[in-house]
C-alpha cells in the first residue's frame, strides 16, 4: 500500500498515508507505538533494545492496515 497507493485488499486508492500508531499504554498515558530488536535478547539485563516507531497506512474504503517502521536501519542486529 505505501509503495502502489493501492489497497492489496480491495484494490481502492483511498489509501490514508502515514497515520500515527499510538500506544496507549496504562491510563491517560499516550506514547508512539514503537517495535523493537534486541541485539543479546537472552541477557538479563542489558539487551541492547533497537527500536523503531510505527507509521500506520490504512485504506479509506475497507479499513485494511499496514504498519511499517520509520527506521528499519535502527532495528537490523549486526552479525556476530
């Protein structure tokens, strides 16, 4: 969708770009939705966490959403 402009659902170009993806974690508290690698996942602590926000491209005739990455250069784990 954020290449073609085109739903791959249903095929409309009524494709809403770059909505924000909000994570409404507990209560009033609002932050942006955000996905994440780690680069020692088996650690206890210090995991090396690499994230990213998400953008949101959703289509305006059939609701279909697609999320993506803003950055997924930040969130490639160097080989060892």
């Amino acid at each position: 969708m954020k290449q073609s402009g085109k739903c791959p659902k249903c095929g409309s170009h009524e494709v809403i770009a770059g909505a924000k993806a909000i994570d409404r974690a507990h209560g009033p508290t609002q932050k942006d939705f955000t996905v994440a690698t780690f680069r020692t996942p088996e650690a206890f602590i210090f995991k090396g966490e690499q994230k990213s926000p998400v953008s949101a491209w959703v289509c305006g005739s059939c609701g279909f959403v697609e999320l993506y990455a803003q950055f997924p250069d930040r969130l490639k784990i160097p080989a060892a």
